[in-house]
C-alpha cells in the first residue's frame, strides 16, 4: 500500500554515506462537470464538487529506516484526507498512516500504529490509481486500521495477520470489540499476482457482526498492457433478544483494463457492477436499494512530476437512484473530471 521513492547518488571516488530519510508527496486538485449539474448523483469517495476546482489533498510522507526498524509518518490536509480519517477530528485528521516496524528475520516483521487498508485494489492517494474517481467498493469498504500486524513470507506466499480497533477507528469506541485483520498473497510470477482479504469483527455502532471478503488479482502481459480485477463482499447481521438475524449484504466486482502505448500517455477502463439492494450504502433513495454499472475512462498524461487525467463516468442503475434537472429521478448519470497531481 506505500509509494516509495529511491534515489541514486552519483559515481564518485569517494564512498557517501545514504541517508536513513526518505521523504515524498504530492499535491492534487480537480474539477468536475456532471452533466445533469446536480450533485447527489456522485455517490464515491473525493469527488463531490461540481463546477468548480476543488483542491484534494497536499500530502508528505516521511521514512525512517535503521538496521531492522522502520517507521513512517504518512500526513494531509485537505477535503481528502478530511474524508478519508472522518472519524478523527483535529490533528488526527491528518494523519493518514502512522506506524513503526520491526524486521525481525527476513521472513517476518511486526508493525504497530494506523495504516491504510489491505481490503481492495485501490488507494487513497490519487498517484497509485489509474483512474482519478474512486470505486463504489473503495467508497464503501474500509479505510483504515489501527492496531497491530505480522507479515510472514514464505517463499511465493505471503500472509498478514493482524488485530486492530474496529474499522475506520483511531481510538477505539468505549466497549468496543477488536477486529480480526488477514491477508494471504502468491507471486504466481513477478508479473502476475493475488491476494485474498479479510477484515471482521462488530460494529461498535450497533453491535453488529461484520466480515468482508476480498480478492484482488494483477497481471502485467508486456510493457503497455495490464489487468487488474477487484471483488469483494461485506457482510452484516445484527443482534437482537441475543440472537443475530439474517446477514444482509453488499458487493461489488470490477475489471481495470490499463493500456499504456507510451511513457508519457496512458488510459484505463474500469468497470464496475456494484450491488446493494438491502440499502446498506446509503446510494440516496429511501425508497429501494440497486445495482449499479459504472464504466469510467481515465487518460494519464505525463509530464515530469505532473500527471493529468481527464476522465469519462458513465453510470447506470436498475433504479431510479440518480436525478436530474429539477429533482426529476433518472437510471443514469454522466459526468466529465479533470483530475491533476504534482508528485515528488
């Protein structure tokens, strides 16, 4: 989930000392068209402006590193990261990741603090996409986790386990339960690989059982052409009399198809079928939950430490959840973005 940067020093005679630091960041904004200029038909993660640049995140992040210890100060200010840490209020708000690591042997390494999810293909940061807006399953799954977690390696195969305060929590609600973290991953090659998620535990909200299954696959087939695919299902069913009803559900599955013709141009496809009929989403209408196809084409456009991306969203829904001129309630929704980001 981290973005490392690697610097090489030039050749001298003499021998110079690298240092433990590594800092990186970035800088994005945005502007956003929907074609029926109403704002309740954007239902994702970090793009809810319309009609106007909309500032995202300035972020730096810093690593240390000495012998086996590591420790990472990951912070942002800004809509984005206010979004991403909504739990948090203050200085918290602008931590994104926070942790210390410890190597014990070359297969296995203990990490203590708050950190990104493992759950999904996508990031926070809008430098590790190919598509500016999120998903309706990043939108939607976890955040964050705060707690503990041991990474092994075993040859091909890694896994990650780990405990951690209930989702989205940097201080853990008062009777809380903690949540059990797990991730198995195999290199079937350096190009093609998978990873099989887990998070669950009890919603400290109402006390509600929660597990989420996750699978993400990767294959690069030659330089200028990749595939991702992301599915994943959240699960809860709450207590009642002591007794837990019926789990209600809601998935999603989505293909990125990535086309890379040179270094300095790219574009993407994602498309994404995302299901909530048992309204566990909030997609806006009280009336019925739905399904959800959205097809959404993104350029990459390069130019040094700036990337460009302009951006088609093309959704449709088996319910009138998205509206119209005058409120009038639609299947479909449209909308152009701009996206760009200074990384460094």
């Amino acid at each position: 989930m981290l973005c490392f940067s690697v610097s090489k020093s030039q050749d001298t005679t003499k021998t110079e000392k690298k240092s433990n630091f590594t800092f990186s960041g970035f800088v994005d904004a945005y502007l956003r068209a929907d074609f029926k200029n109403n704002l309740a038909n954007n239902r994702t993660s970090f793009t809810n402006n319309t009609g106007n640049l909309a500032i995202g995140m300035a972020s730096i992040k810093v690593d240390y590193v000495v012998k086996k210890i590591g420790l990472t100060a990951d912070l942002g200010v800004g809509k984005r990261a206010k979004e991403f840490a909504y739990n948090d209020k203050g200085v918290l708000a602008a931590v994104k990741q926070l942790y210390a690591s410890y190597a014990a042997t070359d297969w296995i390494k203990f990490t203590a603090g708050t950190w990104a999810t493992h759950v999904g293909y996508e990031l926070v940061d809008p430098f590790g996409n190919r598509n500016y807006s999120m998903s309706y399953m990043f939108s939607y799954g976890p955040f964050l986790h705060t707690g503990l977690k041991s990474d092994l390696t075993f040859g091909k195969s890694g896994i990650m386990l780990g405990i951690s305060n209930p989702t989205d929590y940097r201080k853990a609600p008062t009777g809380s339960k903690p949540a059990l973290l797990f991730q198995y991953s195999y290199a079937f090659s350096d190009n093609v690989k998978t990873y099989l998620n887990y998070v669950g535990g009890k919603r400290p909200t109402d006390s509600a059982k929660v597990n989420q299954f996750d699978i993400v696959f990767t294959a690069k087939l030659n330089d200028k052409f990749n595939i991702a695919y992301n599915g994943t299902i959240n699960s809860s069913s709450i207590q009642k009399n002591s007794k837990y009803d019926d789990a209600k559900s809601w998935g999603g599955t989505a293909i990125y198809l990535n086309y890379d013709p040179t270094a300095k141009f790219g574009i993407t496809l994602r498309s994404e079928i995302f299901n909530d009929k048992n309204q566990l989403s909030a997609l806006g209408s009280a009336k019925y939950g739905s399904s959800i196809l959205a097809n959404t084409i993104s350029g990459n456009i390069k130019l040094g430490h700036f990337t460009i991306v302009p951006e088609l969203r093309l959704e449709s829904a088996k319910e009138a959840i998205f509206f119209g001129k005058n409120d009038i309630e639609m299947k479909n929704a449209s909308s152009f973005l701009l996206g760009a980001y200074y990384k460094f």
